[in-house]
C-alpha cells in the first residue's frame, strides 16, 4: 500500500510538471509569435529566434539555479554568529560572476537576434530599446 502511494503521488508530481513545462511552452511560443508579428519575421526567421530562446532558456534556467543555491548558501552564511568573512567573500564573487554569465547571455541573445534581422526589422529593435528606461527599476 506504501508503494502504491508513493508511486501515485510521483507520478502525480510528473504529471503536474507536464502541465507547468506545458504551460511554458505555450507562453514561449506567444512570446515568438508576439515578437514575429512585430518585427515581421519570415517562417526562416521565426523558426531561429523560437530556437535561440529555447537554448537560451534552458542556459538561463540553470544560471538561475546556480544562482539560488549560491544565494541560499550566503544567507545561511551571515546568519551564522560568526560568518566566516573569507566564504562571504568567495559566495558574492561567484554570485557577481554568474550575474555576468546571465548578463552575457542575454545580451548574446540579443546580438544574435539583431544578426539575422534586416535593416527595418533592426530599426524596430533599436526604436524599443531606446524607449526602455536605462536606470535599475526602484523596487
């Protein structure tokens, strides 16, 4: 009877992340087919940028990873009584480094979008980035 649980409640938690990557895919084929429709992307051009995401996706997915662990193992850190300095110290330059990594692969995947855009679909780009705010949101 224990086993029957456990296998159930496994394969319910399969079944549930599924629907969760599911659900993503769907969301990420909107955002293609959001960003297609604006900057009026070929089916050549569409189907490199739905890929590109995708790699570029799954890459983010474990910096962010990463990225928590190394968060978690900081905050457990300084609420210690007696934090050791030099681990502090290491935990946020690797935090600061793998912020870079996600800063590069953003912007590479920007790079590589502007890459295979032609001059009016490039100025389309430009005209939003121009428009976004530079400064750090205020939280």
């Amino acid at each position: 009877m224990r086993k029957e649980i456990i296998v159930l409640v496994v394969s319910s938690l399969l079944l549930g992340a599924g629907a969760v990557l599911a659900a993503l895919d769907k969301e990420e084929r909107a955002k293609v087919d959001t960003l297609a429709e604006t900057l009026k992307l070929d089916k050549d051009q569409k189907a490199k940028v739905s890929k590109e995401r995708e790699t570029s996706k799954q890459k983010m997915v474990k910096l962010e990873q990463i990225w928590q662990k190394l968060h978690d193992q900081l905050r457990q850190e300084v609420r210690k009584d007696k934090p050791d300095q030099k681990k502090v110290n290491q935990l946020t330059a690797e935090i600061g480094t793998l912020r870079g990594e996600i800063i590069s692969l953003r912007t590479n995947s920007l790079l590589y979008l502007k890459s295979i855009l032609n001059d009016e679909q490039k100025k389309i780009v430009e005209d939003g980035l121009s428009a976004e705010p530079t400064a750090a949101p205020k939280k």
